[in-house]
C-alpha cells in the first residue's frame, strides 16, 4: 500500500501521523508542501476526495489567514485557493492519502481510518497521549 503525507515537521501533529503511519509499518511518500508549494488542481483534487472546502481545509492559527482577511466568510473558494497557493502554509496538515481515502488527520487518529486495520493496535504520542483505532 502507499500511503502519502503533506507533512510540515514543524506541527507535532504532523509528527505525530507520520511516526503513526511508520509504526503501521508502511514507508510513506514524505511531500514538504511549504517547500514544494501546492497547485490549484492538487488542491481541488485532494479537497474533493477528502470531501473538504477550501474554507474547511484553511489553517486559521499559526497562519497569516486573519492578516490577509480570510477569515471572513465572504472570501471566495477561488480567492483562498489562491491565497494557498502563494501562501502554502494556510493549508492545514497534515493530509494523507492513501488507497482508502484521503483525510486531514486533525485530529492524528483520523489516520488510522487509511491504515491497514491490523498493521497498528496502539500508539504513544509526542505528549504521552496513547491513541487506538476504533473497532
């Protein structure tokens, strides 16, 4: 299976389903999205399978969002498409994507939802937290 993270190393909970998709026992495909940047169509495409709008995709903390007004509810799907893509990290993360789906694991364990069912049973996170799957 492979599996894909749009991963800032800088958020833990980035690091968090990284190191989740790891102890699965899968290698995944690292994308660095504030290096790489983002495309209009990588956007929408993954907004789509995801089931997300721009606007539920736009990271609002820890990001320019409130200074360049996009918090306001009258900007436009295009405008913050837009303004995502000159400004990658209003994307929040991670996204991952894998033969079962794509999600923006926010919280960490919606990772598990694309993980092979019995690949992981629990996992320690950064702050000591310890998350399962749901059966």
């Amino acid at each position: 299976m492979t599996v894909v993270i749009h991963h800032n190393p800088s958020c833990g909970t980035s690091r968090n389903v990284l190191e989740m998709i790891r102890a699965s026992g899968e290698e995944p495909v690292v994308i660095h999205y504030l290096e790489t940047g983002w495309t209009r169509s990588q956007l929408q495409a993954l907004f789509a399978v995801a089931g997300l709008t721009p606007r539920e995709a736009l990271r609002t903390s820890k990001s320019p969002a409130e200074e360049l007004g996009l918090l306001d509810q009258s900007v436009s799907d295009e405008a913050l498409l837009d303004a995502m893509i000159e400004h990658p990290v209003l994307v929040n993360r991670p996204i991952v994507c894998s033969p079962k789906g794509v999600r923006l694991c926010r919280p960490s364990e919606e990772v598990f939802e694309l993980l092979d069912e019995s690949s992981i049973t629990s996992f320690t996170k950064e702050d000591g937290d310890v998350v399962a799957p749901q059966s």
